[in-house]
C-alpha cells in the first residue's frame, strides 16, 4: 500500500528523473570521487612553518571540499523523495485509509 500512494502522486517521469539522477551522482562519487579528491592538502605548501599553519591556509584557500559538496548535493537532492515517502506512510497509516 505504501508504493501504491507514492505512485499515485508521483508521475513516472518524476520518478524516473530521479532514479537517474541518484545514480548518476552516486556513481560518479563512488568511481571518480574519492580517487581525484583524496589528498586535497598533500601538495598544498604554506608559506610558514607554524604548527597547523597548513589546514588553516587550505581551510581559507578552498573553504568547501569538492567531494564533501557532491555528497551534500546527493542528500539534498534524495531528500524530497524521502520526505515524500514519510507522508505517504503517515497519510496511509491514519484511521480510515487503511
């Protein structure tokens, strides 16, 4: 019954849209991702010698990490659907929609 509510208020090509979407990203993430993004501070040179001169510099330099922001982007994107999820099984767990 809870696929059943989903499909009645999502069209096929929201939900196909999404589905390739998802994938798209999550494989990309998952193939290319860790491997470009791996060491983003390994070849970065501070111009000090402070201790923890380094992150700080990186951290002003690039304030967001490429692979964090694609994940995000991930979340953000299957979010809705999920949301969506969660009011379909409230809406069919209320008395008298079976």
């Amino acid at each position: 019954s809870l696929l059943d509510a989903v499909q009645e208020h999502s069209p096929m090509v929201g939900r196909f849209w999404l589905v390739v979407m998802l994938l798209f990203r999550i494989l990309v993430l998952a193939t290319v991702g860790s491997d470009v993004f791996e060491d983003e501070q390994e070849e970065f040179v501070c111009n000090t010698q402070q201790p923890g001169c380094k992150p700080v510099c990186y951290d002003a330099a690039f304030p967001i990490s490429h692979y964090r922001f694609l994940v995000f982007h991930v979340v953000v994107l299957s979010a809705p659907a999920a949301l969506f999820v969660i009011f379909a099984v409230h809406q069919a767990a209320k008395p008298g929609r079976g």
